[in-house]
C-alpha cells in the first residue's frame, strides 16, 4: 500500500456467504473448514490473516434484542441497535439470509432521540476495550500480519446516522435538518478519536477503515456538495489525527459507484478504497490511470465470474492482476463476499490462478 518493494504481495479475500459455505460443504469442502472463512483469514484457502483491534465502537449497551411477531415466514424483531425489521426465515443458512430484511422503523427521529442515543457512545468507558486487552497489546508487538485500528464494518460519517435513522431519513436530514446533521457527525468524529486514543497509544497499528456503504450501482447517495459541507470536514480532522499517530493507510469500504467523490475522499485524506464492485462499474485499472498513486486499491475481481466457468475466470484474473501488481498499491481479491452460485470447484481453481498470476 505504499508502492514500494515486497516480499511478495498478501493474499486476502473476504470471505463467503453461508449459503455458499453449506453448498462447498456437499461439493466436497471439509464441514470444519466452514466456520473458519472470514474476513480474518481462511488458513484452509492459504488465505492470510488480518487483524481488526477488538474496541467496541458501538451502542453501550446495546438494545434488547425482542421478538415482536412471528409467523411461519417471517419474522418481526427489535434488534441490538434498536431497529425494528422483518426478517425472512427461510434461505438462512450460518446466520445468513437469503434476501435484505426490512426495515420498520428506527431508533433516532429527532434531537430528541439522538440525545438519548448519544448516552449508548460514552467513549470514556473501560469496559469499550476488552478486559485481555493487556495481553493482546503484549501479542500485536510480536505479529507478523497488519492490524487495523477498528473492526471490520465497523463505523463511518455516513453509516452511522443510517444505522441510527436509515438511509432515507439520513439522505433528508442533510436538507430537512442541517443543524441536527453538523452536530451528530460531530459527535461521531469526537467518539471516534477518544474511543480509539488508548488503542493509537498502545500499539502501532497499520491502517484504519471507514466503513460506509454509501454508493449505489451508479453513483453515491450523497452529492459532492453534501459531502463537501458535512462530511469533508470530519474526515479530516479524525484522518489527521490519525496521521498523527502514525497512521498513514485510511481506507473506504464502500459497495456501489463512488467515482464522483474521489477527489473529495483524497482531499479528506483517505488513500485507498475498496472493494470496486464491478457491477456498479469499477475498475481498478481505470483508476490506476486516472488517480496513480494517490489512490491505493484492493478488490475489483468480479465475482460474477466465478459462477460462470474456468476460461471466464482465467480472463477476470488475467485482465486485472498484471498490469496493477508491478505497480504496488493494489491487493486483488473478489469485488464482495462469495456469492452462494459459485461452484466450490470454481473456488479453488479462482485461487489457483489468481496466486500465478500475483506470482507473476
């Protein structure tokens, strides 16, 4: 991520659907492997380990989780950050669902109900950073795999209004209720530093990830003057605290098509996004050439392809990975998590060519 030599390039991926799992498992994959994928690494695959800083950057206490109405499809539930939504029962296989729940309702409405959430983000609290915390500080010292300061999916300027409101309310809020909107972003970049301080003190950690999902097939759902008045300001100033500490890989997790605000992410100083949806029309070698090195990449390997046959992923591999690994700055995975129409077969082979073709 900083264009220079290596060793060799990492091999991440992230990790797979729980329909896909159970359908790998009657395709031949060891029953025991299928609790280890995820984002962390997947040691069966020879995919490599991540590490995420295990602080609670979320509602404290959560919300009691409650069952509100259930039938023989569907489900009616509260869940642990307050949102109330139904949920279809049938297709779920390892905690994954077949289909989007719905969503009913929300916790925040008002200034009213954004103060009493702001009672769940005390970043002052101990109980925040897990009680081995000492230890594990003890064990980053010693480790041979990047760390990053948050966990994954964890919070963001955008994602975390939308979890409070959902995404309609908090595309209005910009408009309907601008003053509300500056106050609540301040508070997450106020929560955001102080709840990582003793983390940044503690341990030298490689990057930090904003996890947004703010982007649409075709574009994102808040305008460049949105994002230039309300959210440009806070990512600089947790970026350049971040920096402070040395800090100097900021990414944006983000599906969708975020091309128009790429400019306005360098100034708010994040260097690298990911994971470049191919359907929403993102191609790492595109940015490559219009962004060089001021944009670091990781994903943009269409995971469509691999449901499809071994030739169309040889050209899906082949297409990306050359002409950006010499350059640096780029870490090719699949463009999300394995969709449940892939083959386990088309899995491995995947794999396979993509560790050649990084091999060179």
């Amino acid at each position: 991520m900083h264009f220079e030599p290596v060793d060799r390039p990492p091999n991440f991926e992230m990790g797979a659907w729980g329909q896909a799992r159970e359908r790998w498992i009657g395709e031949g994959m060891p029953a025991q492997v299928a609790d280890e994928i995820s984002f962390h690494g997947m040691p069966f695959f020879g995919i490599e380990r991540r590490g995420f800083c295990p602080v609670n950057y979320g509602m404290k206490p959560p919300f009691e989780q409650e069952v509100l109405e259930e039938d023989d499809r569907h489900v009616v539930l509260r869940d642990s950050g307050g949102i109330v939504r139904r949920a279809l029962k049938e297709g779920t296989v390892r905690g994954t669902r077949a289909s989007m729940d719905q969503y009913l309702s929300f916790p925040v409405t008002d200034r009213e109900s954004f103060e009493r959430m702001k009672t769940r983000y005390d970043a002052s609290d101990p109980e925040r950073y897990p009680a081995n915390w000492p230890q594990l500080v003890e064990g980053y010292r010693e480790r041979d795999y990047p760390l990053c300061l948050v966990p994954n999916a964890c919070i963001g300027l955008y994602s975390t209004p939308r979890r409070w409101m959902g995404t309609e309310a908090t595309c209005l809020m910009f408009y309907d209720d601008p003053g509300l909107m500056h106050e609540m972003l301040d508070f997450i970049a106020d929560f955001i530093i102080e709840a990582a301080a003793r983390a940044l003190q503690d341990v030298e950690v490689d990057y930090f990830n904003w996890f947004e999902d703010f982007a649409f097939k075709t574009g994102p759902l808040v305008s460049p003057p949105i994002f230039k008045e309300f959210l440009l300001p806070r990512y600089k100033r947790v970026n350049d605290h971040l920096r402070s500490h040395g800090v100097d890989i900021i990414l944006l997790d983000s599906d969708g098509n975020c091309d128009v605000l790429i400019p306005l992410l360098l100034e708010a100083g994040i260097n690298g996004i990911w994971p470049l949806e191919v359907a929403a029309g993102n191609d790492p070698r595109q940015l490559r050439s219009e962004y060089g090195h001021d944009l670091t990449l990781s994903g943009g390997i269409d995971k469509r392809a691999l449901a499809r046959d071994r030739k169309a992923i040889e050209d899906e591999v082949m297409a990306k990975i050359p002409p950006l690994m010499p350059d640096g700055g780029y870490i090719p995975t699949i463009d999300h998590t394995v969709p449940p129409d892939v083959p386990y077969e088309n899995f491995m082979y995947y794999l396979e060519v993509k560790l050649k073709a990084m091999e060179g």
